[in-house]
DNA sequence: GAAAAAAATCTACAGTGCAAGAAAACGATG
DNA sequence: CATCGTTTTCTTGCACTGTAGATTTTTTTC
C-alpha cells in the first residue's frame, strides 16, 4: 500500500534521479548533489537509499553498458518511473498547501 | 549540532504550530491535519514529535490557562521560536532550489 | 466523591538516515 | 596472465524519526 510521502533524504535522491537522466548512478548523483547543492553526503546512505526506492517501485535500474573510461566497475543506471513522478507531485502540492496555512513564511521563493 | 533538516512528519507538525499560533495543542493539531489536509494522524504520534521538536529548540511550551469548557486536562500550549521559523524558511528554499532541476515537476502550483 | 471528559504521557517497535568497510568489475601494464 | 589502481556497487549496523497502544493526569458535572 506505499504511504503517501518519503522520509527527506529519499526525496533528495527521488528527485536527482528524475533530474540527472540517462546520468543517474550513485557516484554521479553523490557528486551532483555536493556541488549544486553544496550539502555533504555519503555515497553509500545514496545507495542504500536508491534500492529502497526501488523496492518501493518508484525507480527502476538496469546496469549500463561497456563505456567506460579507464577501469571501473558498471554503472547501474536509474530512472524514475511514473509512480516515482507521480509521488514527487503529490509531495509538491502537499507542501504548497502546507506553506499557505502559515504566512509568516512568505518571502522571496515563489 | 542539529541537522539542517528535519523528518516529513516534523517538518508537517512544525508548520501546524505555527500556523494554529496560540491554539496550538496536540489535539488541535491533530484535529487540524485530519479536517484540513484529510490525512489521517494518531495523536501520541503528534505528541512525541513536539516533545522532540521542543528538544531541538524549534518550539516551546506553556501550560494553558484555565479556560476549559467541560472537564479535560490542561492543555499545553506550543509556539514557534524563531529557531522554528528560520529552519521552515531554509526547508522552503531548498525545496523551491530541488524542484527546479526537475521539469517534468512543472505543473499547476506556482 | 464517582463518573465522564479532555488531554497529556509512557512504552515499544518498524521505518528512514547515515557511515564504515568489503567486494566486484574493469583497463592498464609489466 | 597476474596484479595493481580505479571506479563503482554491495553489505552491515546503528542512531534517529514515524507511529500506535495503552495508561495516567487533571478537570468538570451530578
């Protein structure tokens, strides 16, 4: 029955998976995420997170092909399914709906 | 130290205290959460999670005047410090940040 | 002062966040 | 072809968060 929302650091993945494309693997989803968000995280809290999502169905992988570079072992590459997309909609509008009710938040954003 | 963030469920009780001001209490919150977002909460889960926002300092608590109608134990009044509120407005603007590195995201809200 | 009401508190366990370390798969190089 | 450095995944374990069940406290009414 799936409950209706994800812990904060499942949507972070969630969302970077659905963001970084044909490009989402731990590594580079690690990476991305401490450059463009400037926030520290472990590659192996992202794995652990990315099998759970897929457990959970709102992610799929398959593991990538031969091209690599110099040495390494195969990416396995995710995408998000249209559960997981459906999922971060349903997040987006509850929090719409949640900051409405508290107006001492208006600011800049939005 | 406090992490930058907080849980799904803390995040949604910490918006309520601050958007009930002061009638904000367990069971008015909870109340609150079923009537206006139709989702269905238990009441010591609420509980729980004020006594553990309080700890981090995001709210704090007084014991409710005698104003009661009929019977029933004083309630115990929670307000938003400005802690809470700082931490709100970074979860807001982090989320906006997430969400736009996501497309497909685009849709009604905003 | 016993019963009923309203609310808070306690206890306990499953779910999520996170880190340290091990293992696998690959290219290069002698 | 053995082994070395690389790149990346996989395993395990524990602390923190989410949630429910049952209990206790405080207060009004009869």
């Amino acid at each position: 029955m799936g409950k209706e929302y994800l812990g904060e650091f499942e949507e972070l993945i969630l969302t970077m998976v659905g963001a970084l494309q044909e490009d989402a693997y731990g590594a580079a989803i690690t990476e991305e995420i401490e450059t463009r968000l400037k926030r520290e995280v472990n590659l192996s809290a992202v794995h652990v997170t990315l099998y759970r999502l897929e457990d959970k169905g709102y992610i799929k992988s398959k593991v990538g092909g031969a091209t690599n570079e110099r040495g390494g072992r195969r990416k396995r590459i995710y995408t998000i399914t249209s559960g997981g997309l459906a999922m971060l909609r349903n997040m987006k509008e509850a929090r719409l709906e949640l900051w409405k009710m508290i107006p001492q938040l208006k600011m800049s954003g939005q």
